[in-house]
C-alpha cells in the first residue's frame, strides 16, 4: 500500500471515525482504525467500530498502490494532526504491518495490525430504505436527545425512538420524568422500495396504494449523538444539502440501522425492547396557559438554580392572572432564599406548581423560539412546554409535589 | 451593612478572591469571603483566605451603611455571575447573619456567617520592603514555575526561590529534574526602609553605605501562580503601570510575605527549609553548542513525544558539526519510531545525548525568543538552554543515560 494525501484532510478523517474506536476495546484490534486505499477509484476509506456504532468515510488520495491496514487510532490522530501542513505519504511493506508516514521533516513508523482481524462493518442490503432532510434529522436529535437516560439499566430509555411515516418523522425520548417528542417533515421515499420484508425490531406497515414506508426503531443516543455532530459540521459546510438533495439515506433491518451520505456513512445496532407507549401521556386538554420570553425565563431559572441546587432542585412556580406575571421562588433552608417575577400571558386560575428545575431548564435550553407556551392542568398532574412557531416540539414534564 | 455596586465589579472581584477560598475548609467559615464595606471611604472590600494565601481586593460603592460579614463564595459568586447587568443592592439587617440581594429582576435572601468569626489575614507592619517591576515579576513567574515539583513531600522545591538584590532580582524552581533560573531587573528601594530588623527565614544583607535591601525566600508556586494570574490581568487592562509606577511593593519578615499593588494584596506564608545551592549546578564551560530555531525545535519535539510518551518519554538528539544539523529520533519498540531533523548551528565535535522530552518541552515553551542556545559538555553532563536575547534565563536539564 502507498498512498499520498494532504495533511489536513487525513487529520480530518481521522478524528471523525475515532468517535467510533472504544477507548477500552474488547479486542486490541478495535482500538485500530481501519484504512482501506484503492487503487482504482484514487480513494482512501477509513473505518472505526466499536462493535455497536461504527463510523465509515473516505476521501480522495493519490492511491499508487492498493491496500488494507489497521493502524492505531489516537497513535496515529496524534501524529498526524501534529504534522505540518502538506503533502504525507504513508506507505508499508509488503508482508510487513508497519506503516511508515513521511513528511517535508521526517519519518515516523508505526506498527500495525492485519485487515483480516478487523471486524466487518454490518452492511443492509436487501432491508428498507428512507430519506431523511438533513435539517430535519438535526432539529429532531437535538430536540430530543437530551431526555434520554443516562442509566444504562434503563434499557430502551437510553436511547431514541424514531418514527418515519410517509410524511413525517417523529423522535422521541423519555427518560421517565421528562418526555420530548418532535415531528418533523419526512422526504417521500423513492418508489418501489418499500416492498422489502417486514422490520423485526418494529413494526412496519405497508401501504400498497400509496407505496407507504413506515418504520419505529429506537436507536442508541450514542450513536445519534455522533449523527448530530457529523450532520453538523456536514451542513456548516453545506456538503450534503448541494450533493444529496434528497437527504440521508436510512437503511434498516433487525436489530441494525445505517445512515449514509456523501462519502460518510455511520452504523449503529438498534435498542430491542418495546418502547413505552408515550402519546397517551400527553394531555389533549388543558385549563391553565401561560406564554413566556424564553430568555427571560431561562435566565431566572439559572440564577433559582444556584441556590436550589443546594437542596433539593425544586423551583415553585406561581402564575398571577391579575398580575399576569410569573413569580419563580426557591427555598433552601439554611442556605438561602431566592425570588424573581416575569411578566407572562396567563390565562385561567391562578396556580402554584413545582418543578425539578434541571428539567425545565434543559427543556427550554432545547427550544429555539423567542416566545414559549406552557401549558397545565394542576400542580400535580404533567405540564408541557411547546415552541411558538419554529420546530414542531412537545415537552412534557412531571411537576413535584410539595407541601403547602 | 447596606451598598449599591455594579453588579459586573462585584463578579469580577468575587472572582479574584474566590481563588484563595479553600474547597475543602478546615474550618467552615474558611469558606466564605469576608466582606466589609465602609461609609467613611466608601469602599467594599473582599478576603478570601485558606490559612496559607491570603487575597484581598478593594473596589468602590455607593456605600450607605457600613459593616462586616461573611458569605459562601461559591454561591454568592454563582448567583452574583449570574444576575443581569446593572445595580446590586447588597443588605444586612442589623444582627442577622443574612444578606439580601436585590437587583431588577427579584431578590435573594444568602446565610452568612459573622466577620469576628473570620481569621485575620497577616499583615507586616515592621518587615522590609522592596519595590518590584510589575514586568520582572511576571517574566521571572513565567519563567521559573514550571521547573517547581509537584511533590507535596519535596518541601521547599513545591516553591519558587526569591533573591532580591539591589539591582536584580532572581527567581529559581528545580524538582531535581531540571532547574530553571530567571535575572530581572529591580526596583531601587526607598531609602530609610532598609533599617529594619534581619529577616529570620533566609538572609538579609544591609549594606548601610548604600541602603541596599538583600534577600531571598522561598514561596508557595500555589501563591506565585495566584500573584501571576492577577498581575497578567492587571498589566492587561494598564491599571498598575499607571497607578503604582513603582511597582509591586513586597513586604517580608519571619514567615510570611505580602505582595500589594493598586487596590489588591496577596499574602502567603512562605516555605521553611534551605532551598538548594543551586547556582553551584550550572556548569561554567561547555565543550559544545547548537543555536536552533526555537518553533522548529518544539514542532519536533512535541511530534517525537507522541511516541516517546508510549515507552519512556526518551527522546534522543544526535548533533553533527559537519552537517550543521539536529536529528531528533524515538523508539518505542512494539509501537513504532520516528526521526525528524532540523537545521542548526552547531560548533564542537559530534554527540548524541538523550533527555525527557517533557523536560525539554517545557523549558523551550516557557522561552519566548525566536531562537535558542543549547550548551552541552557531555552525554552525561547537565545541559543548559538560554534565549537569544529576550530574559535572562537559564534552563538546566540533566540528560538520560542510554544504552548505545
């Protein structure tokens, strides 16, 4: 194998798929990123796997000679983005698994291990397929990620649930206080590709007349956090949305989910497990309304939460309809006490109502809207917290009992 | 106790005297900051203190009642960061140990503590004093801190050497490894203030011809990356150069130092125990001598120390008079190797010595001329790394020996 690519580039690409490689391996040669240089199309592909999420990409080199290698992956990331900008050749010998990269300055040698000892990448070939705008896959993750749970015995909670229907994709988290849930617009999916088998983990419903896709997985937030940032930094530079219209391509199957675009592609295994049944927990009615500026409410909730954080994170909220004004209070007994009001439009009774106040402020964090909806019931029933205008975005939070 | 001051001057000097509070206390009211307003100048002024560095920092208000009491740091300085621009008013009620905190928004209520409560911070009213360039003192601190050890246990070598001489002033740190040596310039002292009694923890020479004030102390890095920190900021905004041209007024005695410029003061106890002879370790004569490019070097190096850093952090440097050049190499067996060379003028006879290349690093970092000398007798014999031009500093690095 002989290659010669630009520094940066290979840097780059290295720490996108070293996202991937588990820092404590299960096997030496996971802690390796695979490269893969072809001779024919001039292209260097690189691989990182940790044998659940795996991150694919490639990029255009000066391939002499073909090859396949394993080098390892943070040895290698640091070598190289330390390298002056310009032109690296990295090569090695046949039968021998050292990689020697040579630069304007030296040479560096770094051992290797065989391509036959790296895992295969799950590839889906004959499972469904969706297409997903890109803006819509970064509105829903961020929307929603942040309420998963962090435990891992949690199991489902842990990750994403993910709807795609015909027009519209849903994504859902909960991680059993809080629930997000956020729609978004689906792309229509290419005809004659919705007559794959059934979806094992999850149902799917084949429309004939309207040639329908409709699939619901629940996809680690691990995974989709590294979707998030590699989507990101894709669309900062306008990569995809110029390149593939249509969006990200989603493959899927049992117990495994791929999304690819441009040269990328990221793979993940699915959550198995049925998730909880969380539409019915939202409140179709409710008696109390209150429309706030979200950056005003986020900024007293940050200065409660420093004295609440002492105690036992309970902010109280009291919504005046003669006042219609918001009074935010908390009290942290041998610490101290701490008051604030807002001006709101409130509509019904008067309430008093306590929250978590790490709840509420992710949730608002979350939304990207001036103005904010809350809506309740009573002080003891779930409340929810919705954008005006921007993302389609439901946030249900429980409220926190306390004594009067 | 009752005051109106902006909320920004608040934050930032809560945030220069937090760095003294200790995070875990000894004793409770240790961590609190003792805050003391006074009508008559009116003036708030703040102490934080951890029984070892001692900060104090004045500012002016709108002071309507003066008075003294103590509050949680960390809490006061997090909600105090977090309150909206514009006027705090700051208040006690007479005998309560509570403050209460209005701005525009709401109204918090901190549980403090009483002042009598809080330890004094030292003060040398009969010690000598010497005037400090506040540019001196920060290049001696940039260029000998990095050479202090870590080492609780090492004593004396966790501090910073102090001479002051009529007309220089050194700054030494070893850890035993290394040894690092600035010479700045003093400031000449007032006269009459050379009289007093001898200083018991180091020596003290007064020449009466000419009121010279002579001596040398040994002082906590904590407190010098402190005093550091504060004097960078303050040479930032140009508030001492204007105010004190003079400097940074030292005042010493038995075990204890205090450091005073415009509105702030740092105290620290000072380190018992004689600090090493060390000025007898710098050897006289070299046999040998590179003068290299000082990026170049560092480039190299911090390459060549991804590997190194794998095995034994060796890096070996191989100096050839014929080719006038450096080559740098590493070898970490089972991992890989590396070699890079860089351009050098170099005079005496060919040689290869080996060093920790996280000692070099460093040296050649806290450097900050374009290019530096490096002198060498032999592969075995100390080292030492001087600027050209810029500080008068001396860097000593004892070699590593290796198996050829």
């Amino acid at each position: 194998m002989k290659l010669i690519c630009a520094q940066n580039e290979l840097t780059a690409h290295l720490s996108l798929v070293s996202r991937a490689v588990p820092s404590r391996p299960s096997h030496p040669v996971l802690a390796n990123v695979l490269l893969r240089a072809d001779e024919e199309t001039q292209r260097v592909s690189l691989t990182g796997f940790d044998l659940s999420l795996g991150v694919q990409t490639s990029f255009s080199a000066q391939v002499e000679s073909g090859g396949t290698l394993t080098l390892p992956a943070k040895l290698l990331s640091d070598i190289v983005s330390r390298l002056p900008d310009g032109e690296i050749t990295l090569a090695t010998e046949a039968g021998d698994m050292t990689a020697t990269l040579t630069c304007a300055f030296g040479r560096y040698q770094v051992r290797g291990m065989g391509a036959e000892e790296y895992p295969e990448l799950p590839t889906i070939d004959d499972g469904d397929v969706a297409y997903l705008p890109v803006e819509s896959l970064i509105e829903g993750l961020r929307g929603s990620l942040f309420s998963t749970s962090a435990d891992e015995t949690k199991q489902v909670l842990t990750g994403v649930h993910l709807t795609v229907e015909y027009d519209s994709l849903e994504f859902a988290a909960t991680d059993g206080h809080r629930l997000a849930v956020v729609q978004t617009v689906s792309a229509e999916p290419e005809s004659g590709e919705s007559s794959a088998p059934a979806v094992a983990n999850g149902k799917k419903t084949t429309d004939t007349e309207n040639a329908r896709v409709e699939f619901d997985v629940t996809v680690p937030s691990k995974a989709l956090r590294e979707l998030e940032r590699m989507l990101q930094v894709n669309q900062d530079t306008g990569a995809i949305s110029k390149r593939y219209p249509r969006g990200v391509a989603v493959h899927f199957d049992q117990g495994q989910l791929t999304f690819e675009w441009a040269n990328q592609r990221l793979t993940s295994r699915l959550l198995e497990g049925q998730y909880p049944n969380y539409r019915q927990l939202i409140p179709r009615q409710f008696s109390r309304q209150m429309t706030v500026e979200r950056r005003l409410f986020v900024g007293a909730l940050e200065r409660i939460a420093v004295l609440a954080d002492q105690k036992n994170s309970i902010v109280k909220l009291e919504m005046s309809n003669a006042q219609q004004e918001l009074v935010l209070s908390v009290d942290a007994a041998d610490v101290g006490s701490g008051r604030e009001s807002v001006a709101a439009q409130i509509s019904g009774e008067d309430l008093e109502i306590a929250f978590n106040v790490k709840y509420l402020l992710e949730g608002l964090k979350a939304l990207n809207t001036n103005e904010i909806q809350m809506q309740f019931n009573t002080s003891t029933s779930p409340s929810i917290v919705t954008p005006l205008g921007g993302t389609k975005m439901t946030y249900l939070v429980m409220p926190v009992q306390i004594r009067s």
